[in-house]
C-alpha cells in the first residue's frame, strides 16, 4: 500500500511539473541562437560580419522553430524534435519543470549553417 502512494504521488508531481511547450520553445530558442552565433563565429573572425550575423539569428530562429521543432507531451514528461532535411533528431526532454536541450543542436546548426552555404554558392 505504500509503494502505490508513493507511485501516485511521484507521479501526480510528474504530471503538475511537466514543462510547457512555451517552455520548450523558450529553452530550444536560447539554445539554438548561442548555437548558431557559435557557429558563425567560427567561419569568420569579421567583428562586423559577426554583429551582422547576431542581429540577423533572431529572425532565422523563429523560423527554424517555427517550421523543424515540435514537442510531444507524455504528460508525465516531454520530448522535443528537430526536423530538418528528413531527419528527426531528439534534442530535448521536459521533465520535473525543467528542459534539458541535448549537444546534438550545435552539430545541426552547424549542419544548416553548411547548407545555407551551399545554396549561396548554387547561385
């Protein structure tokens, strides 16, 4: 009898503290624009093209969360996804109030940083 109380009450505070998607969103955004500035500062020690760069990350942020993220909600704990050029990579987990966003979003900014590249080289 014990271990079922406790079993409902582990459970119940998994439930009532299971990030939000806002959440989510809000941690993968932070993460991902530190990603991408890391990366386009390793392509160019330009101080100027570096700010350029900055200041334009927030814009490409939104659209890489608006169109490759998605979270799935298990209500006891969450998973976020990155999807882009047909994979779909778990970068993240929600659980206990906090989102925890995984190394592999550095090697995928790196990845669309490349691929942004080549589509100004093709033209």
């Amino acid at each position: 009898m014990k271990y079922l109380i406790v079993t409902i009450v582990v459970l119940l505070v998994l439930l009532f503290t299971n990030p939000s998607r806002q959440d989510h969103i809000e941690k993968v955004r932070i993460s991902l624009k530190t990603a991408l500035n890391k990366s386009i500062a390793k392509k160019t020690e330009n101080g100027i093209a570096i700010g350029v760069g900055a200041y334009f990350v927030d814009g490409i942020v939104d659209a890489i969360i608006e169109k490759s993220v998605s979270i799935d909600n298990f209500f006891i704990f969450s998973i976020t996804h990155f999807r882009y050029l047909d994979k779909d990579l778990i970068i993240g987990y929600g659980i206990f109030g906090n989102v925890i966003i995984s190394k592999n979003l550095q090697k995928e900014s790196d990845s669309v940083l490349s691929s942004l590249d080549d589509i100004d080289k093709d033209e």
